[in-house]
C-alpha cells in the first residue's frame, strides 16, 4: 500500500499531530509500505523530527495566502 501524509510544517518541532505523523510513516516504512510526506517548506529546510531515509519528503514552499 502506498501511503503519504500532508503535514502543514515539519520543521518547527511543535505539534503533536506532525510527531505522530513521523512515527506513523517511519512505522509505515519498516513494515515495508512506500511512504511520502509533503509538507510546508523550503528546500533547504529538515525535519524536526527523525525521518527513515526511505520516506520522501516532498517540501512545498510557503507562499503567503495560500492557506
């Protein structure tokens, strides 16, 4: 099963729906299921919170007025 989350930021490290997010996916990941997450970010921005390397991170820019 291919699964993938949207989260609004991984980057700040606050909010609990965004650890649980990454715990989820890394779970996801070991368990064999290809896992993307796209979130708020420049490119040059990590995550907070430890990501499996398999995982794709797909970062979205902010753009002021879009949310």
């Amino acid at each position: 099963m291919r699964i993938v989350f949207a989260v609004l930021d991984l980057t700040k490290g606050k909010g609990g729906a965004e650890r649980v997010a990454t715990e989820v996916a890394n779970e996801m990941v070991r368990r064999g299921h290809p896992v993307a997450i796209y979130s708020n970010a420049k490119e040059s921005d990590t995550s907070s919170y430890p990501l499996d390397p398999s995982i794709r991170h797909i970062k979205i820019p902010f753009v002021p007025g879009n949310i």
